[in-house]
C-alpha cells in the first residue's frame, strides 16, 4: 500500500487550525496545574499534618489513577452530578490542570528541600516573616534549580493534550481522525498530525535549553 498525502492537502490548514487549541488548552492547564502545584508542595512541606495528608492523598490520587479516567470522569461524570453539561475545553484544563499540578507539586517540593536550610535558617533569625522568605527567598532559588524538570512536564502536557479527541475537543488529534474519516484513509492524516507534534515539541525543547543557558549566564 503506497501513502498518498495530495489526498489530504486541501484538509492540512483545517488540521493546523487545531494548533491554536492544542496551546490554549496546554497553556491554561499549565498556569493551572503551576498555581496548585505551588500551594500543593507547600502544603508537603508544612508543619500542618491534615495539610500534609491532603497533598499527599491529592498526589496519589491524581498519579495513580490514568488521565483519560480523570478526563472521562470531569466531562461525562460532573454533569451527571452538577446537572448540566459542561463543554470540553474547560473538562480538558481541569482534568489536565488537576493532573499536572500533582507531578509540579513533587518536583517543586524537591526543588525547595534543595536549597540550603542555612538560607531558611538565616532568614527565620533576621525575623523574616514566613511568606515573604518562601516568596522572595526559597522559591525563585527553587525554580532555577528545577526549571528543567518543569519543561519536560510541559512538554509531556503538550503531547498528552491528544486525548482531549476522546471528548470531541477539536485540537489537531481530533481534526487528524475526521480528516481520515471522511478520506477513508487514517494514515495519512495521522502522521501530518505526529509530525505537527513533532514540530511543537522541538521547539518547546529548544526554548527550555535557551533559557536554561541564559540562567547559567545570569550566575
């Protein structure tokens, strides 16, 4: 069987439309996922134990259980107890946010046990107030620290953004498979679809490397 992709020329700029989704939808779910994440770890890491056992019973729950059950869950079980539907792109930020934000508040929490506890220490001794040393002290050091770590979580957010086909969001997956429904040929129109993941992906790397460097020269 050969592979004809001038079958699916006129239909590529309907799928590179589903672009603008994909990164609306990876974009909020990252600010999301960053804000939880945040007060998750802190959570971790205080001396509060129902605090503690929450963040922990939130991560285990969220890593243990698979996305699109998390996804299905929010889009198809919400409605049923909320009565009224609610419409895929918000299902799809607040699954992927809800996810994200257990694997951020790990590697946040990580990031801040990194930093010297001189620093803490030093901080508590000069009458700092605890928020204001956790904002301007711990956390910017953290984030240098672990700025890598949340790219790659970006990165895989992107690309695990496809399933939102499985409830009609229409981002570049889901354009894919109607192309190829109405061609009769999936093939074709999914592999445009992997290489417009490709692409992105690349270019996500890519920035994470450059700022990456540009820290190191600001050390």
């Amino acid at each position: 069987m050969n592979l004809d992709f001038s079958q699916i020329v006129p239909s590529m700029l309907y799928i590179l439309k589903g672009i603008g989704v994909t990164i609306q939808i990876v974009l909020a779910s990252a600010i999301l996922g960053f804000v939880l994440g945040v007060i998750l770890s802190l959570c971790k890491i205080s001396r509060n134990k129902p605090l503690q056992w929450f963040a922990d019973a939130y991560t285990s729950v969220f890593r243990g259980t698979p996305l699109v059950l998390q996804l299905l869950l929010i889009y198809f079980g919400l409605p049923q107890l909320l009565g009224f539907d609610i419409a895929p792109f918000p299902a799809a930020v607040a699954a992927f946010g809800l996810n994200s934000a257990a694997y951020i508040s790990e590697i946040i929490r990580a990031g801040i046990l990194a930093v010297d506890k001189g620093q803490r220490e030093a901080a508590l001794a000069l009458g700092i107030p605890y928020r204001r040393m956790m904002g301007q002290i711990i956390l910017p050091q953290a984030l240098k620290n672990i700025l890598p770590a949340l790219m790659n979580e970006f990165i895989t957010l992107t690309k695990e953004s496809a399933i939102v086909t499985v409830i009609g969001a229409l981002d570049i997956m889901r354009r894919a498979y109607i192309v190829g429904g109405e061609k009769f040929a999936y093939l074709e129109p999914l592999i445009f679809a992997g290489l417009i993941y490709y692409v992105m992906v690349m270019g996500l790397t890519l920035l994470g490397k450059a700022v990456e460097r540009r820290m190191r020269k600001g050390d």
